[in-house]
C-alpha cells in the first residue's frame, strides 16, 4: 500500500488522462482566484505604488541581499511566527503539504498507468507529506487558533476564513483514506475517491474566498517591509517587538492591562501568548 501509486490504480475506471486534466484544471483556478483576490483586495497596486513611492526617497540597499533574507527568514523559515508552536505547526503545514502536491504531480503526470511503474520513494514521499501537512494542521485547528485557544469559542466553531485550512484537511485526510481504502481493495474506496475530488476542488476553486491566495503575495509583502524598513521609508509598520524580549514583555502587560478580564465568556481572559 505504501509502494503503490494510488493514481495509477484507478487508471483503469478512468480514462488516462482524466486525472491529468483535473490537476490541469485545478491549477488554472487557483491563479484565476489568486488574480481576482489581488485585484478585489488591491493588494498588488498597494504594494508596487508603496514600492515606486520609497524607491526615490530613501537610502541605497542591497536589494539582492534583502531578497535573499526574505526568502530564507519570511518565507521558508515563516521568520514572521513570534510563538514556536504556531511556527512549527505552520512549517509542518506548508512543507508537508508542498511535498504532498508535488508528489503527487510526479505520480498523476509521469506515471498515469501500472504500465509505468512508480517508484516507491515517490509514494512514500507522498504519504509523509499528507502526514506532516495533517499533524501541522489538525495541531493548528484543535490547539492554536486564537480564537479558540485565547477567548474560549468551541474548536467546532467555523467561519468563512476557515475555509482554507478546513478544506486542506478535508481533501488531504480523503485522499489518504482513499488510497488506504483502495490498497485494502475495500468497497468503500469508490465513495472515498469522490469525496477525496469534491474536497480538492473546494479547496483549489474557492481560492478567491480563503486564504490561500495569501501565499503568493505574503512574501512581496516580506520583501517590501524589509526595503521599507532598511532604506528608512517604512511608512505606517508597527514596531517590531518579537527581537526584544523586554519590550515585548512589556507589550505583552499592556495588552493584558487593557483588555478587560471577563470577555462575556464567564471565564478569566488568559496571556496573549498565541499571537
């Protein structure tokens, strides 16, 4: 089960290329909605005419060296998590779920067929990845939210900026009870494989409602801030306290100091330690 390319054994129900079609399909809708989210939300036209605007008024910098910390702190070490546990479960997330669809790419496009034979590296991949992406996200859900874990609201509680993560998880858990199912030859791998499709395609069509489309422009955000920042332009940031545990400490106080301590819950209002 852990060797078999659960793709390719449905290859024989399904014309060959359906399953290539839908990742096609798939694709386009995600950077259709990431288009139409970025021009809804004007976050491109924002971020370029902040970008023209501190060009001409600021000190020289190394624009390659500042690319290079964004990608290495802001987006491949998610530098911008101050709690650990949100960090890792971030990572955890994003990486396993990166893994996961690029596995699964190899699998759909380069070995559609049993007549191709994938390797098992490339299934095992995809299974760690689907893992790592579940363990990352159900943490987050159950365990990290701020609004469950810090103001006290049911973890069953859902609202339409969930519907990334939500959906994530729904089609990522399906399509390994799906491919568990199919390597049992169970009867119900059949009704698992299309909910497993319905899943995906809420996650991947409805990018223009969740937050998926933020992976894309959240680091020219990063790389603005940083130019902001270190040319001496950065206009309406808000100070950074994560480097400094004495003023953060001290954040930290004045949060608790002005927030009342009953928020309506009945119960005490616990330390901001989720943000």
């Amino acid at each position: 089960m852990f060797a078999t390319n659960p793709f390719a054994a449905v290859a024989p129900s399904l014309p060959a290329n359906t399953m290539q079609v839908f990742v096609i399909v798939m694709a386009l809708a995600v950077l259709l909605g990431t288009i139409l989210d970025m021009v809804h939300k004007g976050s491109a036209r924002y971020f370029f005419a902040n970008w023209r605007k501190s060009r001409g008024r600021g000190a020289p910098v190394g624009v390659a060296s500042i690319a290079v910390q964004t990608v290495v702190v802001d987006v491949l070490a998610s530098g911008e998590f101050c709690n650990p546990r949100r960090r890792v479960a971030h990572l955890l997330t994003m990486y396993g779920f990166v893994v996961y669809l690029v596995t699964t790419a190899i699998m759909v496009f380069a070995y559609p067929t049993a007549a191709t034979p994938t390797p098992a590296l490339v299934v095992q991949l995809w299974w760690l990845g689907a893992l790592a992406a579940l363990a990352g996200g159900y943490w987050f859900w159950f365990f990290i939210r701020v609004d469950v874990a810090a103001e006290g609201h049911s973890p069953w509680r859902v609202m339409r900026a969930d519907l990334f993560v939500l959906s994530l998880l729904a089609s990522v858990t399906l399509g390994l009870v799906w491919a568990w199912l199919q390597g049992r030859g169970s009867a119900g791998a059949g009704i698992a494989f299309g909910l497993y499709i319905v899943a995906t395609t809420v996650l991947f069509v409805g990018v223009y409602w969740s937050k998926f489309a933020h992976m894309f422009f959240k680091p020219a955000a990063a790389f603005e801030k940083r130019m902001s920042k270190a040319n001496g332009t950065a206009a309406n940031l808000p100070l950074q306290t994560r480097d400094d545990p004495a003023q953060r400490a001290r954040h930290s106080m004045e949060l608790l100091r002005d927030a009342p301590m009953d928020m309506g819950l009945g119960i005490k209002r616990e330390a901001p330690r989720h943000y």
